[in-house]
C-alpha cells in the first residue's frame, strides 16, 4: 500500500492526464476526469482513438500534450498500463496513479526502477477532496477498516 506522504503528494498535483478516458463518456475514466475538475484540477484527457470527447481536445499519448502535468492515472487494462509508465518517464512525469484494476507488476516495477512516485490499487476518488457519494462511503469504510492510507 501507498504511504499516506505518496498520496498527498500527487493529490497536490494541480495538471493531471488521465489515461484511458471513454469516447462514449461513459466509463470510469470520464468520471475521474469530470470529478477532478469539479474539486479544482486541471484535467487533460488522453486516449489513442479520440480527437475530441465531450467537445474538448483529447490527446492521442503524453507525448502529445501541449504542456508539462504534474501527474498521470491510469484506466486502462493493465497489459496497456506499462506502456503509459514508459510514456511518462519519457515526458519526464513523476507521479503515476494506477487507479484500481489498472495496475500490472511491471508497470510498478518499471515505476519504482525508475524513481516515479507510483500510487496503485487505490481510487483517486476516494482522496481527492472533498469525497462525497459513494466514494465517501467506501472512504468511511476503508478508514474503519484501517485500508485507508491518510
């Protein structure tokens, strides 16, 4: 698990690629996207097979982003999530959140090879104040549970 310092760190980020954001507008990565902006982050959305999503620019890689973020979190299936990592660090990105099912040992290992701050197998929404809905509960719960890592 993530030290609570790792998590506060990349939440403190302020321009943050999400990785794997739905054309459709429907998957969880949109909903990172659109919660993020909500509660005050710069958000840029990244996704190969998309020029626009929702009216906005949509970036085909980090490579292709017009400026420098902060961080990067990741929805993609986890053989995807590797090849994001090497993205990064060749962005010069040293913060990566693998949001929950999109981490792969590789992608960890290459991370912490390389020096990125690597948070996985967490839900940013569940730290990214204020927490609310759902994610306030299972926030709740992870804490009486002693899961929750702030």
């Amino acid at each position: 698990m993530p030290a609570s310092s790792t998590i506060n760190d990349f939440l403190a980020s302020k321009t943050i690629a999400v990785v794997g954001v739905s054309r459709s507008g429907r998957k969880f990565g949109n909903t990172i996207l659109s919660t993020l902006r909500t509660k005050g982050y710069h958000v840029v959305p990244v996704n190969p097979s998309a020029e626009n999503i929702g009216g906005e620019r949509c970036y085909p890689d980090l490579r292709s982003l017009p400026s420098p973020v902060d961080g990067v979190i990741t929805v993609v299936p986890p053989g995807k999530t590797v090849g994001v990592v090497r993205e990064a660090i060749a962005a010069g990105i040293r913060r990566v959140w693998m949001q929950q099912g999109s981490a792969s040992d590789e992608a960890v290992r290459l991370c912490e090879e390389n020096g990125i701050s690597c948070i996985h197998n967490e839900c940013i929404l569940m730290y990214a104040a204020p927490v609310k809905g759902i994610h306030g509960f299972h926030r709740w719960l992870w804490r009486a549970i002693g899961r929750l890592r702030t």
